[in-house]
C-alpha cells in the first residue's frame, strides 16, 4: 500500500490525530510526514483543526467533526467560555455578547459557524454550533430576533454604561490629580529626559537590523529576491528568492528567523509552507538548532537549505 494511502487509511480509523503519532504508525520522520499531509490536504481527501494540542493542529475526514469536542480543553480560558456558551445555546447574537466572547468566537473555527442574517434593514452577524443542523438553527434563529423586549433591554443597559464611564473616569483623574506629588522643573530635567534619549538611542540600534543582516547574506551570495514579507518586525521574514546553481537558476523559499533556537516545529512549519508553494526551502537563523532539529536535517537534507548568517 503507497504512503499516502497508508496515512488516509490512518485517520479514517483513529482521527482526529495529530501529526507525530502518524509517522510513528506509518515509522517515518515528522518532515516528510507533515508533506504528505499536506499533499493529502491539497486534495481535500483529509482535514485539519484550528484548534492546537501542543502547537499543532489535528488531522480528520469528514463525519469526524463531532470527536473535535474531545480536544476542547485544549482552548484558552475565554475561547472555552466561548465554546461552553455556544454549545448550550446552540445560536447566539453576536452584537449582545461582550467583547472579551465576541473575539473568542472568531476564534474557534472548529466550533463556531458565523450566519449572515438580513433582518430588519440589516445584516446581522449570528453564531452556530457547528453540530446543529439548519432546519434546528433556522428555528432558533426566529425565536432570538422575535424577542424584540429583551433586546431593547440589552440595548438600554448598553446605554447607561456608556453614560456612567465617563464619570468614573472624571473621578480617576481628580483622585489622581490630587494625590500625585507636585514634579519640579529640575526633576523632570533629571529623571525624564534621559530616558526620553535612552529610548530613542534604542529604536536607532534596533529598528530593521535583523532584515539588513538577511539582505546583507543576500547580496554576498548573489541571491535574487523576488517577494518579501515580514511576518513579525525584527523577528521573522519570508521570501522567494532567485539561487544561482551550477544547473541555472532555481527558486526558492526562504524562511529567516531571529531565533537563538530553531526547533523541529520551526523546520516543519517552513517545510511545509515551501510545499504549499511547490519550492524547495531555504531557513535562514542567527541561532542554533536543537537536538531534535538536527535529527530532522539529517533525514530531510535533500528538502531543506539550511543557513546560519
């Protein structure tokens, strides 16, 4: 039986699952395993969780969706409280839930189906469970917008909030006015002003540093890039990029880190976008890898360009 087919057979019979416990089944390393996946997800034979165990996601096929509940306790606390109030609700109105639940049903895709219903001159935005059928939804959905009393009660109650914050916040400024210590001018001179030239000398030594380090190897080694985009300032930054080789030219995808650790988590996720985008990877680091990321290298080398700038 191919790989491939080992792995869907894999998750027919024991998703959702996670990743590593595949190429423990299938006795095969994480890297090619993740590629494989993807391959197969590619092909919408199989699907992946938005929710995370361990930083990674879960692997299913369709009609599977109910055993997601299981991996619940994986959600943070307000995406939980989220998840709580859905399942036993079955359909909530977004606009009279508070904010901190609001966010957190955006969140949890797995769970949380987001209707656009057009009532009264406007659209409104309503949350599903994602077990609940549509006939069921349809019916709850009726019931929630025929309340018209409770939410104009929800909408007053709304109001005299809004009305009483700006005195509470009028009080925390007196108080504050009152009880903080009279500054002299030559405090502030002694105190403020140096900082205020410490944060600044700061933002000139930091600002785009690791991104002139990446172009900086880029320009030694005649690498042509193609696309840049920063995924987190200072911090990490994807390209394609143009390699010059003894067969031609030949693209590929370059994931730069500024790490002092790059794990195998950190070589699968690039791995894995490179697949996405049909091109070999190239993982660019000012750190070292860990033990279990050099084990990956070892079996995935003729994948994977690996850089130390």
């Amino acid at each position: 039986m191919e790989t491939n087919e080992k792995i869907l057979t894999l998750v027919k019979e024991k998703g959702p699952i996670l990743p590593v416990h595949i190429s423990k089944e299938i006795n095969d390393n994480i890297l090619m395993t993740s590629a494989r996946l993807s391959e197969l997800l590619s092909n919408k034979q199989i699907r992946v969780s938005n929710v995370k165990v361990g930083g990674s996601p879960l692997y299913y096929v369709e009609g599977q969706e109910s055993k997601l509940q299981d991996h619940s306790d994986n959600l943070v606390e307000k995406e939980r409280e989220a998840y709580e109030l859905l399942k036993q609700n079955k359909i909530l109105r977004d606009f009279t839930q508070e904010p901190g639940i609001r966010v957190a049903l955006r969140q949890i895709k797995d769970f949380a189906v987001p209707l656009q219903v057009n009532y009264e001159n406007k659209v409104e935005i309503l949350w599903k469970w994602y077990l609940t059928d549509n006939d069921e939804a349809q019916s709850l959905i009726k019931d929630i917008l025929s309340k018209k009393e409770e939410i104009k009660v929800g909408v007053k109650q709304e109001t005299e909030l809004t009305k009483k914050e700006p005195e509470l916040l009028k009080q925390d400024v007196i108080k504050k006015e009152i009880t903080e210590p009279i500054k002299t001018k030559e405090t502030q001179k002694t105190f403020k002003e140096p900082q205020q030239e410490i944060k600044k000398e700061k933002k000139r030594i930091d600002k785009g540093m690791f991104l002139r380090i990446v172009n900086n190897f880029f320009y030694k080694n005649k690498i042509n890039i193609k696309e840049t985009n920063e995924i987190k300032k200072n911090s990490e930054i994807d390209f394609v990029a143009e390699l010059q080789t003894s067969i031609g030219n030949v693209k590929y995808f370059c994931k730069s880190k500024n790490k002092k650790r790059i794990s195998d988590g950190d070589l699968s996720s690039a791995f894995m976008q490179a697949q996405s985008k049909g091109l070999p990877l190239l993982f660019l680091t000012k750190g070292e890898l860990t033990k279990k990321a050099k084990e990956m290298m070892e079996t995935g080398k003729n994948n994977i360009l690996f850089k130390k700038i």
